[in-house]
C-alpha cells in the first residue's frame, strides 16, 4: 500500500484565517452534492429511501471523502 500524501492536508491562510483543509474539500463538494441530489430526485430514487436526510448526508459524506481520496491521488 502506497505512502498517503500529506501535502494536500496543509492549512490554508485565507483573508488572515487559518482554515482547517476540509473545510475546503466541503466547500468544494457541495457542488457535486447538490447534482446528485438532483438527478437522485428526477430519478426518483428517494421512493426507496427510508429517510431522506439521513441517505443526503451520508452521499455528502461520500462525496467529500471520494473528492479527498482523489484529489490526493491526483495531486502529484
């Protein structure tokens, strides 16, 4: 199994603020997120869900970490 990288977990200074990198890896899975949520609903997946908030944060979940697994494979 290979090294993970680190350099992608380094904080960020933004406008003098120090933010925590997953902060922007949230921020950036927002976008991909909301067109899942999106096609999930013209699909009509959600008749199979049993609660809808729970299955919308656990896809954001999903998504923030698959953006972070790759974004750190894609990095170097």
């Amino acid at each position: 199994m290979d090294e993970p990288n680190l350099a992608v977990f380094h904080t960020v200074e933004f406008i003098g603020f120090y933010l925590s990198p997953l902060v922007l890896w949230a921020a950036a899975a927002i976008v991909p997120f909301v067109v899942l949520r999106w096609a999930f609903g013209r699909v009509g997946l959600y008749r199979l869900v049993w609660h809808r908030s729970l299955f919308n944060i656990a896809v954001y979940l999903l998504v923030i970490g698959g953006l972070i697994y790759f974004g750190n494979r894609l990095w170097l």
